[in-house]
C-alpha cells in the first residue's frame, strides 16, 4: 500500500500581492468565460461583452486574474484583457490564482508563480492546489510503501 505525504505550505508576510475589495471579488465571478465560433471571451451577468472572443480556451476570474490558452501557451490576463502573466508553453496544469499565487507546472514539478510570473515557490511538488487561508495542499514524492 501506499501511503502518500501531504505538506501544508504557509504564506508568510514576505509574500506581497495586491488586494481587492470585496465588491471587486464579487463583481469578477460574475463575469464568466464563454465561446462563439471557437473563441474564448467574457461576458458580464447582463451578457454584455467584456472581453472580446480571442482566446484558445479561457478559465473564471480569480484574485482578479483569469487563465487563459492563447496560440501560444497559457496566460494569465486581468479584467481589461491585457495579458499580465506569460504566454508560457512551459506551463503545465496551471491553476487558478489565490491569495496571490497559483500552482503551475513546470518540467516534471509544481510549485507556485506569483502574479509577476515569477516562482516563488519553486517546482517541487508532484501535486499542488489553491491557496486558502495562507495554507496549500501538495503532494510531495516522498511516497513509502507500507
């Protein structure tokens, strides 16, 4: 059988990222990814458009940025459209940004870039997911047979 590893990481005070008001974050989940003739754009709760159709595939507001796929790799842009965070075709399994981090692949490894695209937590991890409360859940390989 085997048994695997969980670590919690913590958030301390070094890390810095920019917040958003309460309204703000309400007001962004409620724009909301959606196609037409095979492009990615945003709408708001009216249907109103956004953000123009220009996307490979495009993901939910978070931490007021949104993953996106564009010709040439993953991106994360903000609430005008503008790219912010790569394109990176060395990404992989990227996820959503929370408490100013998000988990991405790089190589074999996760860890967690901030909104500059820098790791700063770097690629370590066989699994990682969501910041909450300045704890992430990751899967380390120190995996044992019991």
């Amino acid at each position: 059988m085997v048994r695997t590893r969980i670590l919690n990481i913590c958030v301390i005070a070094m890390l810095s990222y920019s917040t958003v008001s309460a309204q703000e974050s309400q007001d962004e989940h409620l724009w909301l990814p959606v196609a037409k003739e095979g492009k990615w754009g945003y709408i708001d709760r009216t249907g109103k458009l956004m953000i123009d159709f220009q996307f490979l595939k495009a993901s939910r507001f978070y931490d007021g940025l949104a993953q996106v796929i564009t010709q040439t790799g993953t991106a994360y842009i903000d609430r005008t459209g503008k790219v912010v965070v790569g394109p990176s075709n060395t990404f992989f399994g990227a996820g959503d940004f929370s408490e100013g981090l998000a988990p991405v692949g790089s190589g074999t490894k996760y860890g967690y870039i901030d909104e500059s695209g820098q790791f700063t937590i770097k690629p370590q991890f066989e699994q990682a997911y969501r910041f909450a409360g300045g704890i992430a859940r990751v899967k380390d390989d120190a995996s044992t047979d019991t």
